[in-house]
C-alpha cells in the first residue's frame, strides 16, 4: 500500500491549513471552568426517609453546571472519529463491498466490513444479530461498514464512498404476513415466529357459553422510538498488551460486556467498560450498538475510536418499542363481572430479536388486566419482519396491553351503561387474588387507588367531572 | 455538514452581487436566520449540498419594520421575535403576533427571519396566510433591479419561489388598503410547540358599518394545497354580504372546496377538510371580534 | 479556513475553523466547552442552546463565523467560583434534572426568561421551554424551579447561605 501513515496525513493537513497567526497561539488549554464546591457526600448506611421527601440528586450539580461528561464529551489524545454506513434498503443479500475509494480518501485511517467481525453475531436472548451485515441486510438501519477517520466530517464523507452491491429481496413489513406459514423464513433457520407463549386459567369455552354478552375488538399501537437527548456513543482504546477499554452509554454493562467479548473473540477478563453517566435510557441502551466497531476499528488503526450516533441512525439502527395487533374477546354477565377473556397478541419483532421475549412474556402475563378473570386464555406470538428492529422500553409490553383492555372496558361500560369506575371496580383484582400464572397476590391496592384518583380530579360517573 | 464556502455580504446590493457571481459556477445558498436551510444541510446529500453559502445574516438594511407611502413595509431580516415585539405589528396585526408565536420555539423565533419563513415556501408557512390575506406584496432585488409581486404569486409550490438563484427577498409590503384590517390567523397542529400546521388558515375583512356587511373579505388557507391559496370561492361568496353567523359557517364550508389537501402521516386530507371548514370559520368569527373592538375604541 | 473571535463567558477568544463549522462544534471541539450539547443537530431538541447577545439560540444552527465579534453565554459561564447561580441552586434543590442532558439548554433558557421577564407565570415559563425537549419529561420540577427563583426563594447564593 502506498498511503501515506494516517499522523503524516493529518499533520500536513493541519500545516496546510493554519495559518501564522494559529500555530503561533498557545497550545489548547480546557478553559478555567469554575467549580464552586460544595462537597456533596452521603452517608454510608444512611437510612433516607422516602415518603413525604424530596428527591434531590447527587450528580444534578455537575448537570447543572454542565461539567458532567457524557461521551460525546469525552477526547483522548490521537482519538478518531467513526461513521457506520447503513444499508439503506430492507431485505437484500449483499453481493459486494468495495472499500477502496475510501481507504484512499486522505484523513482516512481505517475501514472495517462484516466480514472484519471475528464473530458477528450477538443478542441478549436469540444470537441473530450482526455487528456490521455481512452476508444478508434485515432492515434498512443496518451497518454494512465502518470507517475511522481524523474528523467526523471526512468519516462521514468516507461511508459515501463505500460502493455496496445489493440483490434486494421482497421485505416483509406486516407481522401478519410472517406469521403465515409459507411466507418463507427471514431469519431461516429460524423460524419466522421466534417467541411463543400461552397462558390458560379455567375453562373460557364454559365462560363465553354462561355470558350475558361477549365484546370482541381488535387494539393496535405503534412502534415507538426511545429518542434519549443523548445519542448512543462508545470510545475504544487498546493497550499494547492487548486489553480493551471501551467508554459507552450502555445500561447493562455486564451484559454488553459478555456479546463484546463473543464478538471481538476476546476473553472477557481483557474487557474493561467504563459506563459513562446516560443522558436518557428508556430502555433503548440495553444493548451493544456501536460498542465492537469502535473496538475494532481501534485495533486496526492503533488509535483510540469514538462513534456517535446521529439523530437519524438513533430512529433507525436502535430498538424501538414492539408494535402490538391485540385481538380481545371478552364475556361479561349483565352486572358487568368479566367472565371469560380470549386474548390473541402479535408482537411485530422487527429484524431482531432483542428483548422481545421479555417483551412477550410481559405483555402475554399482564394482557388480562388488574381483573379477577377465572376462565383465561391468552397467547402471544413475537414475529421477525425486515424493519427497525424492537426492544426493551419503559414496560416491556405492559402500556400496550394497558391500551387495549382498558380500551375494552371502556367499550363494555358504554354497551352495558355502567359507570366505567363502577365496571372496574367491580372486576378489580382483590387482597389475595390469582394473577393469570395463578401466583397468589399481595398487598392489592386497586380498590383503593381508583377511588382516589377518581376523588382527586373529581370523577362524577359516565365520563363527566364534576 | 459538508464544506462549503461562506461569503459574507455586506448589504443587500453586495448580496445580489455575490449571487451574480456564484450562481452560474456554483451551487449556492443564501443563509439568514439559519433554521431551515442549516438543518437541511445537516443531512444533505452530496448532490444538494451547496458549495456556497451567501451570508445574508450581518445585514442591517433589511431589518426595519417602519411605515412608509406605501404601507407596512417589513425587511426580510426581521426575526419572528421581532414580529411579535414590535409595537407596530402588535398593533396593526396582532393576527402577525400570534402567526409568529405559532413558529418553532423561542430560540428558532430568535434566528428565524420573516423572509426565511417565505422562501422556504413549505406549503405550511406560517406566516403565509396572513400576509396572502392582507394581500401582501414582496419585493426582490436582482441585477437588472428591483421587482415587485403579490406574495400569492411569489409562492410557486411546495419549497418553491419566483425568486431566480441571482435574486434576493427585501422586504414584506403591507399596502395602505390593508393597513389595520381585522384579521386572524389559526393554526392546528398536533402539539402547542414546535409543531407544522396539519391547516392554518387566515381570514381578514372589513366591516361595512352602515350595511354590518363584508368588505373586501380575504380567507388564506395554508398546508392544504401546494401553497398557500385563497378560497376564492368563499371570499366571493362572503363579499357584501351581510354578517352573521351562518354566513361565516357556509364560508367555512365552501372554503373546503377551495382546499386541496393530501394525506400524510401527519393527517387525512378528510382529516384536514373537516379542519379548514372549522378554522376559516373560527377565524372570520376571530376577525369580526377584532373590528367589533376596534369599532369600540373609537 | 475563516478566523473568529468571540466573546465567550466574558473572555475573547479566537480560533480558525472551517467556514461550515457551527457554533455549538466551535464551543465544544475549538473551546472545550462541552456543556452545550449535540442533540438532534436540527434545531428541535435545544441541549444546544447558548445565549447570543442576550438571546437564546441553537447553536446548532449558527456558523461560527456567524458568531464572530458576538458575545455568547454558555452554562459554563453562570457560576463563579464562590457560588452556583439561582437558576442552577434551584434547580438541584428541586431535583430538576434528571439524566441531566437537556438541562444546561433548558438552564440557558430559563436565564434568558429571567433575564427579560423576573415574574414569568407558568404559561410563560412553558412558552421559553418549548424549545427544550425532556425525554425523562421532569418539566414541573424544572418549572417549580424557575418560579423558586422568580420568587427569590433561591436569590442567596450557596456559598453565604451554607
């Protein structure tokens, strides 16, 4: 290869393009920031009376100085900047990756493709999601390459030159369509519905057989985007003897610790990861994103990397919250008791699998509601389709299914002309009630909590306020 | 962003100078306030990134707001928060106040410009229909000159202008016929702050007092059509006619005939019909409460 | 290369940046002045935003050069060694910040509010935050905060009152 060594680049392009007047100024100093210190320190073992308190925090002061450091904060010395080109199409096998026009971009140090990644796979639960797409595109937010440059500019140009030859395949986008059985396999071998869960409590065929009436609706809800403030972001950086360190915005670091090291093919005790304060999680940052092309992308060049998401690739290329089809079949006698529940739940995956069994679990336990049902029987599928792919987010499936059977009740109270409180009440789960797993409840509050917040804002029956 | 070149001019004359120059060998950009056209380059592609950029924002002739012979004349530099401070407007427009106050959130108002806000020419505009109902004029300068134009003409369609890559906007004209005219502006969109407009809709006449009649009654309708439009056939409908309540529901409805309006993630174009029937409405009833006060305060 | 010079937290300070640069990269790459932060890039999000000659911006959608000859207030210019400011005092005791990202925009915010307006009323505290997003959406502990401090509960500075 004829290029020139990356320092040599960057230092002919920094001489070319600072004048007299620059290079004689006093080398970058941090500005004095002032630090009125007022050392905040708990007690150990302080015992903090919760109820009637104040919440304060410890780390608000340097929040409110702006001296907290997030990543994006962060600089170490020869640092590079990466990008992350996305594939940019839903379903297609990738024919080629040609890389070279970047690599000779002046300021370029190093580019990486899929088939760079040791192992590339990983995932909390199902191992089917690659680092960088190698051989076949899943969704649209897919990274096909990397590249690590001396500014984030150049590596942003960089990607642009990355020449990626596609065979697009038909994407499939309704989850109904990959729960049919000849819609073939996504993520073949896979099956195309990788999550499955029942739950039966009584006997619903005799329950719908003894109801007064019997409502049945069908609830969707749409896919939800964490959005925290701050972007996903991860610093690398090797020593000589072959230990990692990687800066990164990752709520679970042990977790993440575990697929870095499947990924990188490096034991984990050579893995060191510094979380970083987060600025939002939700439950969008559960997960490795940028963490193994940092990392390699630093063993390639030698030098420190950071990649930080852009506000498109934060919509694109992280979890989002599961859209949910909820079919509902509900029998109520003529007082409004809930005497039998059929639940169906399609949970829409998205390209990976994620924290959708957690999500699936979640949703198919809670789906009956806070309700007494004896005669239950819910079931739950989570399918793969060629789009953003979901995960875990504030819930894991329970505001979901909040919407859809609450949305019910509120369709049967109508029909019924019973009081939407009044229904509730009626079928609230009680002190020592089953859950739908039948686990025997304690301290059940329902009851009580209704009745004060329809006292607080005033609930006069039938949707008026008093 | 992508590199680019920046020329800083110095007043209007040498803006339009520095387009004659670039324009015919480069892609240029003219930047103001900042808001759309930086935002946009963020993520620009390569073959609609400029290689230049003309600085517009250090000048200082195009930031009065004064009345002249001709009316309220407004430069194309003015900020939104400068619209909404400005005793004049308050006084004469306050429909321009609360239009202004609809844009962004507070730190988009303190870079946005007036002229901005109508180059961009989204068919959302904000400050677009009250200006199309007071029949605004605008008036651009280029190298063979200066020309003048109704702004319902300077919109060609959605982000696009009468105005040639050489040319620049200097200012907004009121004319004297316009000069006080009651007038309201409604927008509906899905929050309070920093929202687009699913309809906004202005609607500005005069009162005939002898007659309780309308006068020269103009009704604006934005994001439901290409650009900003009259309702033509609702203003023709409402002209002389006397005022009352069930002439401004019929205005409301044939407004909608007026509107053509798409289906977007953001709204149905039912969604939107039912919506320009309840704004234009709202909005006469809004205009007539404001000559009804200013019948009063004399 | 375009050579500026600003006045920033009080200090003149200059630097040569390619003409694109915008302010809030200015700041924090040329002046590691890290507080203001890269949200969305877009103008919508507001953890970008400083103070230019006395009005609140993105600095997300300003050029550096724009700034030139500017002065610009950023969170880092509030506190003095010997105490935080009101805004900031206020804002810790209330618990107002949560992951803390959104919060030196929100504070910039809050001080241009104060700034022209000592006796804001909720409505208008709302209307100067609309510009700063909170996705752990603690916006009642930071209104509860601005209103502290336009009350002038929190006017004594920490270092006297401790």
């Amino acid at each position: 290869m004829e290029k020139k060594p990356a320092a040599v680049v960057e230092r002919e392009a920094r001489v070319e393009t600072r004048d007299v007047v620059e290079m004689l100024r006093a080398p970058a100093a941090a500005p004095l920031v002032p630090l009125p210190l007022e050392v905040l320190v708990p007690e150990a073992r302080q015992q903090t009376p919760a109820v009637r308190q104040r919440a304060t925090r410890p780390d608000c002061r340097l929040h409110g100085l702006g001296q907290t450091k997030y990543i994006d904060d962060m600089y170490l010395p020869g640092m590079l900047y990466a990008k992350i080109k996305r594939a940019g199409i839903a379903s297609a096998r990738i024919l080629s990756v040609d890389t070279k026009e970047a690599e000779a971009m002046p300021g370029v140090v190093a580019v990486i493709t899929g088939r760079d990644v040791p192992v590339n796979s990983f995932g909390p639960s199902l191992k089917d999601q690659p680092v960088l797409a190698d051989e076949r595109v899943f969704h649209a937010g897919d990274g096909v390459a990397a590249v690590a440059a001396v500014t984030e500019q150049i590596a942003a140009e960089a990607i642009e030159k990355i020449k990626v030859e596609y065979e697009p395949i038909r994407p499939v986008l309704d989850p109904f369509e990959s729960l049919k059985l000849e819609t073939p396999g996504l993520h073949a071998p896979n099956p195309n519905i990788y999550g499955h869960k029942v739950i039966k409590k009584g006997d619903v065929a005799k329950g719908f057989a003894e109801s007064y009436r019997i409502f049945e609706g069908s609830y969707r809800t749409q896919m939800v985007e964490h959005v925290p403030l701050e972007p996903h972001a991860s610093i690398a950086t090797w020593d000589p003897n072959g230990r990692l360190t990687i800066y990164s915005t990752l709520g679970r670091i042990t977790l993440g610790r575990a697929d870095i090291s499947r990924t990188l093919g490096v034991p984990m005790s050579r893995i060191r990861i510094i979380a970083t304060i987060v600025g939002g999680n939700f439950g969008g940052k559960n997960e490795i994103t940028t963490e193994p092309v940092v990392a390699l992308l630093a063993k390639k060049s030698g030098r420190p990397v950071k990649c930080t998401f852009t506000r498109p690739e934060e919509f694109a290329s992280s979890t989002t919250r599961h859209p949910l089809v909820m079919d509902y079949k509900t029998g109520v006698s003529r007082e409004g008791r809930i005497l039998a529940r059929q639940i169906r739940l399609v949970l829409d995956g998205g390209a990976y699998c994620s924290w959708s069994e957690t999500t699936l679990g979640k949703a198919c336990i809670l789906s009956a509601g806070p309700y007494q049902i004896d005669n239950l029987y819910a079931e739950a599928f989570v399918v793969y389709t060629n789009k953003t792919m979901t995960g875990a987010m504030r819930g894991f499936g329970a505001p979901q299914v909040c919407f859809a059977y609450e949305s019910q009740m509120d369709d049967i109270a109508t029909a019924l002309n019973i009081d939407p409180l009044e229904i509730r009440m009626l079928n609230a789960l009680k002190e020592g009630s089953l859950s739908p797993t039948s686990q025997k409840l304690h301290s059940v509050v329902v009851r009580e909590t209704l009745l004060q917040a329809a006292q607080r804002f005033g609930w006069n029956g039938n949707g008026a306020r008093s | 962003m992508r590199a680019f070149d920046v020329f800083t001019a110095k007043d209007s004359r040498h803006a339009v100078a520095l387009l004659a120059e670039h324009a015919a060998t480069s892609k240029v950009k003219v930047l103001a306030g900042g808001t759309d056209l930086l935002a946009d380059l963020k993520f620009a592609s390569a073959s609609h990134a400029p290689d230049v950029v003309v600085d517009i924002s250090r000048i200082e002739d195009l930031r009065s707001i004064a009345v002249t012979g001709d009316g309220l004349s407004i430069g194309a530099l003015v900020t939104h928060t400068e619209i909404m401070r400005s005793p004049l407007i308050r006084d004469m427009f306050p429909a321009m106040v609360n239009a202004a106050h609809t844009i962004g959130a507070v730190q988009t108002r303190n870079l946005g410009t007036l002229g901005g806000n109508l180059v961009t020419a989204v068919p959302s505009v904000d400050s677009g229909p009250t200006l199309v109902a007071l029949d605004a004029l605008v008036t651009v300068l280029g190298p063979a000159g200066r020309r003048q134009m109704p702004l319902a003409e300077f919109f060609v369609g959605p982000r696009k202008t009468a105005l040639k890559p050489d040319e620049l906007l200097l200012e907004i004209l009121i004319p004297t016929t316009s000069l006080g005219k009651p007038t309201c502006f409604l927008k509906f969109g899905l929050r309070k702050g920093q929202a687009l407009a699913l309809v906004n809709v202005a609607a500005s006449f005069w009162v005939d007092r002898a007659r309780n009649a309308f006068v020269a009654p103009r009704i604006a309708l934005g994001a439901v059509a290409p650009k900003v439009v009259h309702a033509s056939t609702a203003e023709a409908y409402l002209e002389g006619r006397a005022i009352a309540p069930e002439a401004m529901v019929e205005a409301g409805r044939l407004a909608v005939g007026d509107a053509k309006p798409i289906s977007d993630f953001r709204a149905s174009a039912e969604y939107r019909r039912d919506l320009v029937a309840v704004l234009t409405r709202r909005a006469l009833e809004g205009a007539y409460e404001l000559a009804k006060a200013k019948q009063s305060e004399k | 290369m375009t050579k500026v010079t600003l006045n920033v937290n009080g200090e003149t300070r200059t630097a040569s940046v390619p003409p694109e640069m915008t302010l809030l990269r200015l700041l924090r790459e040329e002046f590691g002045l890290t507080g203001a932060k890269l949200g969305c890039d877009v103008g919508d999000c507001g953890a970008c935003t400083v103070i230019v000659d006395g009005k609140t911006v993105n600095s997300c959608l300003m050029l550096a050069p724009q700034a030139d000859g500017r002065d610009v207030l950023t969170v880092e210019g509030l506190a003095t060694m010997e105490r935080l400011h009101p805004i900031q005092k206020a804002f810790e005791e209330k618990g107002s910040l949560q992951c803390g990202f959104c919060g030196p925009g929100v504070i910039m915010s809050a001080k241009a509010l104060l700034d022209e307006n000592p006796d804001p009323s909720v409505l208008e505290i709302r209307d100067a935050l609309a510009g700063n997003l909170c996705r752990c959406t603690g916006y009642s502990k930071m209104i509860e905060a601005i209103q502290d401090v336009a009350r002038g509960d929190n006017r004594q500075p920490v270092g006297e009152s401790a």
